[in-house]
C-alpha cells in the first residue's frame, strides 16, 4: 500500500485523515491512498506567493528555459520508473508515450521555445512600437510582465504525466509559480513525477507544490493575480469556476465531443479513406478512449457510410484488450471500476440515438478490472439526435454519421457546440478552405491530414506544445500551450506609454527615436558584453553617381528599368527618373559601416524590416546611423547582436531602415 | 420632451411602457424618456446573428475597414448635432472633445489598421508557421475566424459617443454586429450617434442595434459564439457576468483607484514636476472627474508633500464650475442628482481618512443641477488607510499621500488592487523600468510623462485607439482596444494542421514547401490581378568568382575580413575560408531574377525576414526560386505583391532566404 503525499511548503507531507483509494485499474484492487485533511492549502498559496514568486522572477526567461531543460533531460533519463508506476492505471506501454514521452517532449520544446521566442531578459515585448504623435516623441509599447500570484493547476486522471508538465511549463517560464492537483485516481503517478523533478535540483524553492487528494479550502485563497488552469468535466469545471473570485484567470478544458470529417473527395481506396479509418480506430482505443480529444463522431459522406463502418470494424475487430502489462495487449482498461460504470451509462444514452455497428467482446474480462469493449455507433438521423452530440462516452466509443454535402458537414461538426478538435481528411484545398471557414469559430484546433502530410502527421488527438490546444463553448472556452501563447497567459499585458528613451529603458531594446552614445571606438571591435543598447556608429557620406549605378546594374546584372531607363522611369509612380538599386544602397551602407579588420564581429546572418522610404537619385549621398538594438546570448562563444540603421540623404531625410543581425565574440 | 428610440431589427422602436427619464444635468429637469418593456432582444439578438452576420462576414477585412472609414467621415461632418445635444449632459465644450471627437477619432484609426495590419482576406493569420515534422510535409498555422455570434455592449453614461463608437469599431472590423445598450442617463446622445450613423448608408442590415432603456432578458439568449464588452461599476458588472451563460465571451471595465506617481528625481521647478501638476488638476476636472481613467490617488515623495498640495490647490482654485454651455466654464456637473449623492457619499467615505486639503466652492450653484466642488484630500497615513485605495468617488475628487521611497510608492499603488492606469513623471530611465517592473502586474496601462516627451503626450487619462485599454483585478480584468487586439476578442483563434498546401488554402497566401505553379510568362510581366499566390519562377544559375568578391569589395569599400583574409576567416567559426559578401549574393539574386523592361512591377519597396542560411565560397554558383506568396491591394492603381525568395546553390542546399515586397501595377 502506496501512501501518496504532498509536497507542500518544501516538505513532503503524507496522506492522514480524509485520504481517499486509489485501485488498479486491471484488478480494481486498492493500491495506493492519498489526501490529508490537515494540508494548508492557504499556507501553500502563501509560501508560493513570497517563496516561489520572487525565486522565479529573478531569473530571466534564459535561465528558466534552461531549467526547464534540465527537468526535462532528467525526466527522460529516469522515465522508467514513470512507464511502470503507470501500468496501475491502465496505461498500456504504447499509452505511455503520449502520457510520459508527451510530457517530457513539451518540456524539451518549451526549453527550446524559451530560448527562441523569449527574450533574455524580464519583459516580453508584445508587437509593435506605437508612434502616438506626429514627430516620435511620444508612442507606446505593449509589454508583458510576470503575475505575482500563483498558478494553480487542475489535471483529469487520465494524463498525471503530461497534464502536469504541460501546465507548469509554460507557467515555470513566465516566472510564475506552480501547485498541482492531479486528479486522486491517478495521482501517485504525478506524486512520483514530482519527487523526480525535485530530484533534479534546478528548481527554486516554492515553484513547485503538489496537492495530492483533496483541495480544502485553496479557492477561497485565490485572487487577481493567481490563475487556475482546469481539465476535466463540464460539472467540476462548474464547481471550481463558482468557487473563484472572479477575478481569478481561470480557464478549463471540458467537456468535447470532437469530430472527424471525411473529404468528399476521399472514396473508397483512397489515401484519405484509409488515413481516416486507421484514425478513428486509433482514437478510439488510445488510452482507452480517455483523451479529452478523442474522436467521438465521424462524418463521412453518406455513400461512404457503409464502407466507413466496414473498415473501422475490421480493425477493431482486431484490437486486443487486456492487462496492459501484457506486451500482446493493444487496449487497457479504463482507469476505474466507476470509471467503466460512467462509460457504460453513457454510451446507453447515445444507443438510444443510434444503433451498435461494431462492439468487441471482453469475455471473461468483463468479470474482473475496468475493461470496457470498443463501439462503435452508427446514427442514422444526426439532425434528429440530440445525445450523439452532447454526451461525452470517456471510452472506447465513437458514432458514425452520413453528410449530404460540406455545409452539412459542418452544421454536424458544430452541433458539438464547441470542441477541442476537429479533424478533416481531404486532398482538396478548396474543401479544407471551406471547412475552416465554417466549422472555425466552433473548434479549437483543425487537423487535416492527406497523403502529403500522413509521413509526418501528429495525430487527430495529439495536443502539440507548438500549437493551442482548447476550444470554445462546451470545450470550456480555455486555451492552454501554442508556445508563447500559453507563457503570456501567466503575465500581465501593460501598455506602456512614453518617451523612446523610456520606453528602451523599460524593455531593455533600443528603438528609434530613443537617446544614442557615441563612442571613440568603432562598435565592430566591442565584444559581445560590451555592446550596450543605444551604442552608434555615424559613418561618413558617400556620394552616389550614375556611373555607380550602371557599374551595379552590369556587375549584378540587375537591369530593371527604374535604373536603366530615365523615361521609363518617370513614367513609374514612385520614381524621380533614373534611381539607385535598393540593393546598391545596402551594399554601399555595409561599405560605409563595416570595419574590416578581423575582430568580434563574427558574421552578417540576417536582415529584418527593410523599407526603402526614398529614392536615391545620382548625385545624392548617403551616410549611416548604425545603433546597438539588443543582444541574446547564444552560447558560450558568442551571442546574436540587432543593430538598426537608418541611412539618410545629404538634406538628412530617411532613405532606407534596416535591422541588421550580427554573430559577435564573446 | 424627447422620445429616446431603440432601433431593432431594422426598424425604430420608440419608448413605451417601463420607460425612465432622462433630465438635464444643469437644471435638473426632464428633458426625454427611454426604454419600453415590450422590446424583444431575443429577437433582436437572432436577427443579429442571421442578417447581421452573414452579412458582414461576407466582406473581407478591407471592406470593412473602408465601412469605418466612410462612417468616421460622416460622423465627423455632422458632429455638431452631437455636441449640440452633449451640453445637456453636463459635458462642457472641452469635454465634446473626449466623447466625440474622441470617438470619431478611433472610428478613423481603426479604418485606417483595418488595412494596414490586417489581410485583405477573411482569416487573419496569428503568429508563425510552425513546422511540426523533420521534413515540413506537416505544420502548424494559427489562424482568427470571426465568430458567429453578436456583440453585446453594455455602456457607461460618461461616454455616450466614445463609449460606443471605440466597442463597435473592432466588432465590425472583425465581422461580428453589435447591439448597443448605452446607460440610460445619456442614451438620447447615443441614439442621435446612432442615427447619424445608420444615415450614412455604410452598414449591412443586422450590423448595428441599438436598446435603449432596460435590456429585459437579453443575456438569455446569449451563449458561446456570443462576446459581452461591459463599462461600469463592479456591482453592475457582477450582475451582468451572473446572467449569462459562463460560455459567453465577458469583458468588464470597472471600478479603478488611478494612481499618478511623481519620481524621486521630479522636484520642485522641474518640468516633470509642473506636467504633474497640470495633469492631476486636468484628470480631476475634464467630464467633471467622470473618467473611469481618472487620476484618484497622487503619490509624491514625501518631502515634496506640500508643494504639490500647494501647486495643485493653486490650479483648482482657477477651475470655473458652471453651465457647460456657458464658454467661459472650464467644469460642467455630474451627471444627475443621483450620481451627485453618490460623489458625495464617497467622499465623505474617504474623508474619514483623510483630511480635505482643498474644496472648491459653488455658491448658488450648490442649489440647482448636479454640481458638485473639487475636492483634493491629504491622507496622512496611506499605509493604515482602506478606503482611498479603495473607494471611487467619480467626481472631481483626489487624494494626495507621501511616499518613502520607490518600492513604497509601488506598493501603494497596487494597493488598488488593480487599475486601468498609472503615471509616472520621471526623467530617470532607471525610475521609469523599477516601477514597471514593481506595477506592470496590476495596471492594465503605464503612462509615462517627462519634457521631452510633453510635447506629444496622450494624457493620463485618454485611452488611444492603438494601446490596450483595461486593467487586472479591481478594473475588471478586461482589454479593449489595442488595435488588431480588440478585432481578435471578437474572433476565434484556431490552430490548423496540415501540409503547406493546405495550410496555404486555408490562409490564401503561399507558405514555402507548398505546391508551386510555374507559368510562361516571367511573373513581372503580369498584373496585379494576375499574381497568384504560388506563382512560381526558377532562375539560371550564376557561378561566384573570388574576382566578383574582389570586385564587390573595392567596389561597395565592404572590405570585411571575412571576404578579404582567408586566414581570418578559417579562424571564424561560421566560414570555411574567404566566402562571398550576402549583399553580393543579394545582389546578383535580383540579377537573376528581376526581368529589366518596363513593365507592371514599380518598385521593390522592402524585405522582410532575411536569414543567410549558408556561406557560399568562390566557385559556388547560386540560383532562385521566386514565389507569389500573397498580395495586398493599396489604391486604384497598385498593390503590394510579397514574393518569397529562395537562393541555393549547386547542391541544391539553402544559403539564403527572405520575403521581398514590390509595389505592382493594376
């Protein structure tokens, strides 16, 4: 007998008065209990708040995407122990990649997204600099800042592994600290994944709590700053959203009752025919059917009804159920013996819609353990039926339906009222176009998966840690990962208006506009360290002739008209007459700023925002204002260094803008 | 007496059973009647949702924005009928300024980001493209659709123009109708807005509904593709939030104790110091103190206590309280009797902890209308007090407290447990990134004012059209405005998987690894309108000499050592030896491609993205592939083409990429 605790204020804390069973979801024997009513939840809140909180904002997005790293690498190393505490669950081995290595897979992207998308500092910028007046003194700049509270996360039973690490990722990287509530039926998977992370050693002191069992009274102690993250049922995503000041951000993941639509275009003996079936059966038996994006209805042209149920048939038909320890089983049970009672309740209420066109058989299983046998539907009038779309069987159970033609398909998909995901197989961009134009606004995510993309195809159920996963209406109207996205759900968006210098001082990023230095060294021979936003280089003029231009035009071979041609020229609405090449321009700039000698600078790699703002005639000069915009470190030898440059006319006025990206020595 | 009508379902509806009055704020009298029991918004909702909604969605974002635009112009030309009617709602002829010309104003910057930030398309493309397999054949695309649904405002009386005007902006720009509720008190000038507005014959059928008076039980009948924007008190917001379905989109902006902040570094005599000054007297008075945005609580070094209380009274003390209409008045009343009362009990709420340390007097206007006198309090003990970080008195009131250094002034200011704004006045870039840092979490805008940036500022309290508008907590935890930030609150953003070619179908514009088409004609000979996305050309090939090196050197002065030294540039950890300038490869790139006649393509206008991918040495030889990736159209005679270039060399492999805009005839 297991005694899961929690981790509570930096001490482990075992389960006592009020713990509840946890069982095997094969035996239904209980194996583990977990829960204590004496647990502080308030105290916790605290501890995260004053403890966690300021650990974590005293890091820069780097750092803690570096930890992230380190958790993950460590995970991965030590995941054995994960693969066979989760067997008790119903997890088959092929389960545990989605649970485990899924979860571990986001930690490692979210390492790397942190490294990629965020800066290295304390402050997100978020798009664009607003110029608010005529002349620049004054514009804005939306930033993100972390919240001062705490994240607080809800997880369903069915993912103690991923629902966990998907949710402090992206939490941990915005410098907000994190307490997890796994659901108890499972929660001596997560109790386990947490002592390894603790294991690890990177995190600070407070990011990281566990509430195993119940959560007393740790709504109450919620406010403005804290955020609660939600998976599992419409009814307790109720409960908890009634329990929260409102000003709490919470958002949920619930309830879905997910589609898959087959293309018009895919018959019989086509890719997408087979993509599909093999989809639906996958879903269908995956983690028996637990995933808040399993397939639960498929759409399919009504020709295609028959051959659809045939197809999907035959491979469940092939589908072993049994002990999930047992390498020759394709499907566990479901994770408990109330859990089997609800899928089974359930699925009645959709049989009373629609007739059984496949169910397997369990024999002597159906005696013992939390086995459920695959079905699947077939519902003959879906614009009559009410259940086939409301009611979420959390099994092995699907329904087939027939569309007449695409806006059917979707008005179908839509009766869903809001899901995760919706799929679509289809080899037709036109179809694919119509479709996410018409089922959108309904569906958190759109798959579509043809024979182009099949090799490398994620899967309809498959959250990406890239990509947003949530969906509206009866899905829960939450949106959890996509990157960035999920890190700015635990920071606070602020305008911030101001002077350029203010501005830069705020963000750490020079802009245009804001106070430069000048220094007695050219900025090419600074290392990387000692480049300092802000830092220019004023070049000297240089004057442009025609000879210029037509040695350019013959040298690159680059002979366009506006160059060439004074009458062709004059005729374009942008031009003077005969003007210099955009590319003379830069390359003449680069003359005017680079220093030769070997030195820091490592390498010109790229080039962002171009504008050519004023054609340079013959005879016009030019001269170069190149001004230090920020840095990102890259590795031990050298980091990436944006610099902007203006180059400007002899009467001062703006010729082209540029940032320009550069490798510098460290 | 004036008969406010509600305009529903296409048709006026004028006030009738259950109708409130509407008096003058001056005098006090009754001057209109609006509401009628009888009014269906269920009917009224559903008519939005089945004319309104196709209808808008059938324009593209361009169109839409041009609708704005056509709506401003019109606004603008007949906004004296709205002033006209303004007075009677106590707002002077400065006040005009915020509500109208202030509402036209954001009508014309959304017409005009309309077709600067978004996509002459329906789906609006969110973030990058994201690769989700080793080989690209599968990725990932964040996309908005509008949602189906309507938009219900819910409006404050302080702005009955701007009020509505800045929340149906972004709705229409994104597809979506709108059904206004302006509050009662001033509803007759929404009306007339209203009318002007559909009198300029712009607007579908269905897009724009107006109730006044009560809403009856129009939140019933909203649901998930629905989104309620709502500005008022807390109370109010607590209601309309508990009446609607938890699916429905729901934004408040409410209560908000609006702190200012002088620096340490702003002391007597320094501009920061006087623009301080000027702003708390300007907040306290314009609208007479009704801005939810307004400055409450002024936070000043404690040294500099008395000056500002002295400076601040001295600029009070000039404020002339009188009729609005009368030009010589520079503070009109409250809105009625009953928000005078309201003021007052406020007041009196915060004056039992502090002291008053100026009152205004109003002689025989005390008597007649709804005037009441500004009022600046001292609170000597800012950390014991509750009330004035709490309490809004939305009138002419502030209050005035010391602070001990800047980690105090911060605390204090979040002691409002929220706001939709604070200022600072500061010349100190250190100053100003310490309170961002220590507030950003619980103010939804910072406002930073100092002598170079006084010439252009916005204000404290003005809300602009491109900046957020909106705080955490207490201010409701809502955002409008923002730009394209507001139009996505009324869309949907979904994640869409795919191949790149049915990514591009989807998005409309052509994303590298999807299908290409290459034509017979050289893509530069074609129009505008002949531009497809995928429109494909693939160069000859170019071999790069050490002589075209050499030459480019002493030809651009570009003599980087990384082209010059070969030694040099082994010991470089990007090169393998001398390699080729990128602006040469940049440069001969556009020899290959450009076709030189005269002919649709005017101008190569910018470059965006640019990443040298891999270095090409003497001997290489270089080639492109040149692709339509989407187009924009700018006025009846041109439109920005976005070409992707593609340059690799004789093996095939990647050395450069980047997007190219040019400017191409109709």
């Amino acid at each position: 007998m297991q005694h899961v605790e929690s981790f509570a204020k930096g001490v482990w804390v075992p389960s006592g008065a009020g713990a509840r069973e946890i069982c095997d979801a094969a035996t239904g024997q209980v194996i583990a209990l977990a829960g204590n009513d004496n647990l502080d939840p308030g105290g916790m809140i605290g501890y995260a708040r004053e403890v966690g909180g300021p650990a974590l904002r005293a890091l820069d997005f780097h750092d803690r995407a570096r930890m992230l790293k380190a958790l993950a690498v460590h995970l991965n190393a030590t995941k054995q122990a994960l693969y066979d505490l989760s067997f008790s669950t119903g997890a088959t081995q092929a389960d545990h990649g989605f649970d485990v290595d899924g979860g571990i897979g986001t930690l490692f992207v979210y390492a790397s997204k942190g490294r990629r998308d965020l800066p290295e500092g304390h402050v997100l910028v978020d798009g664009g600099f607003e110029a608010l007046g005529r002349t620049g003194a004054f514009a804005g700049q939306h930033v993100y800042t972390p919240r001062l509270g705490v994240a607080f996360h809800v997880n369903a039973f069915n993912f103690p592994v991923w629902g966990m690490l998907e949710k402090i990722a992206p939490a941990l990287l915005a410098g907000v600290p994190s307490i997890v509530k796994p659901a108890t039926a499972t929660a001596h998977v997560t109790e386990l994944c947490v002592r390894l992370i603790l294991e690890a050693g990177v995190l600070p002191e407070g990011a990281l709590q566990l509430v195993a069992g119940g959560v007393g009274d740790a709504f109450a102690h919620l406010g403005a700053q804290d955020a609660v993250t939600f998976t599992g049922s419409a009814a307790t995503a109720a409960v908890v959203r009634g329990a929260l000041d409102g000003a709490v951000r919470f958002t949920a993941e619930q309830d879905s009752l997910n589609a898959t639509i087959l293309g018009p275009d895919a018959g019989v003996g086509s890719p997408e025919f087979d993509l599909l079936v093999k989809e639906v059966a996958r879903e269908m038996t995956v983690k028996a059917g637990q995933k808040c994006t399993a397939i639960r209805r498929v759409l399919v042209p009504q020709p295609l009804l028959q051959p659809v149920i045939e197809a999907v048939s035959a491979r469940l038909s092939r589908v072993v159920v049994g002990d999930p320890r047992d390498a020759a089983v394709t499907m566990g049970p479901v994770v408990s013996l109330a859990q089997r009672r609800d899928v089974l309740d359930q699925a009645e209420r959709i049989g009373a819609e629609a007739e059984i066109a496949f169910r397997g058989t369990l024999g002597a299983l159906a005696e013992r353990g939390a086995f459920v046998a695959p079905t699947l539907f077939h519902c003959a009038d879906p614009d009559g039926a009410e259940a086939v779309h409301a009611v979420e069987a959390f099994g092995p159970v699907a329904t087939v339906m027939g569309y007449r033609d695409l806006p059917h398909a979707c008005a179908l998909a839509n009766r869903g009222q809001g899901s995760l995901v919706a799929s679509l197989f289809t080899h037709d961009g036109a179809v694919a176009r119509e479709v996410v134009a018409g089922i959108g606004a309904w569906h958190g995510r759109v798959y579509i998966n043809d024979r182009d993309a099949a090799s490398e195809a994620t899967g309809h159920g498959a959250p990406m840690p890239h990509l947003t996963h949530g969906g509206p209406g009866r899905a829960g109207g939450g949106e959890e990962l996509g990157g960035v996205r999920a890190v700015q759900h635990y920071m606070q968006r602020v305008a911030v208006q101001g002077s350029p210098s203010m501005l830069g001082a705020v963000t750490g990023r020079w802009v245009p506009g804001a106070d430069r230095t000048a220094g007695a060294t050219h900025p090419f021979r600074l290392r990387f360290a000692d480049l300092v936003p802000g830092m220019s280089l004023r070049t000297a003029e240089r004057v442009i002739s025609v000879e210029d231009i037509e040695h350019f035009a013959a040298f690159t071979g680059d002979t366009f008209y506006a160059h060439m041609d004074a009458d062709a020229a004059r005729r374009n609405p942008f031009f003077p007459g005969r003007v210099a090449h955009g590319y003379l321009i830069l390359s003449f700039a680069a003359g005017l700023f680079v220093e030769p000698a070997e030195g820091p600078v490592l390498a010109n790699t790229g080039l962002d925002n171009l504008r050519f703002l004023k054609p340079v005639s013959p005879g016009d000069s030019i001269a170069v204002d190149l001004t230090v915009m920020d840095r990102t470190s890259r590795n031990a030898e050298y980091g990436e260094v944006r610099w902007h440059a203006a180059v400007s006319n002899q009467d001062g006025a703006a010729v082209a803008e540029y940032e320009l990206l550069t490798m510098v020595a460290k």
